[in-house]
C-alpha cells in the first residue's frame, strides 16, 4: 500500500509542476491537487482501519 501512496504522490507532483510550468495547461495543476487529496484520504481511511484493530494494552 505504501508504494501506492508513494506512486500517487509523484504523480499528483509531476502533474502538478507541469500544470504550473506550461502556458495553458492549468487543468494539470488542479487534477494533481486531486489526486493528491484522494491519496491522502486513501491514507486516512487506512490508517483509520487500523488503528482500531489493536488490542488495548
């Protein structure tokens, strides 16, 4: 899951850095914040999955 959180991530970077650089391809930088945001839910969620599946100590 980590290598998937990881890929998202370079890939919300490229498409934003690419989106901000070239003239005209400002739908790049928006769709890269989306990416990213819907990472980091996936990251949430899961971290949220398993934090309640620890036995209390």
């Amino acid at each position: 899951m980590m290598v998937f959180f990881l890929l998202l991530l370079v890939i919300a970077l490229v498409l934003g850095i690419v989106g901000v650089a070239a003239t005209g391809l400002g739908y790049l930088l928006v769709i890269g914040i989306a990416v990213l945001v819907v990472d980091l839910v996936l990251v949430a969620v899961r971290w949220s999955r398993r934090s309640g599946s620890r036995p209390i100590r």
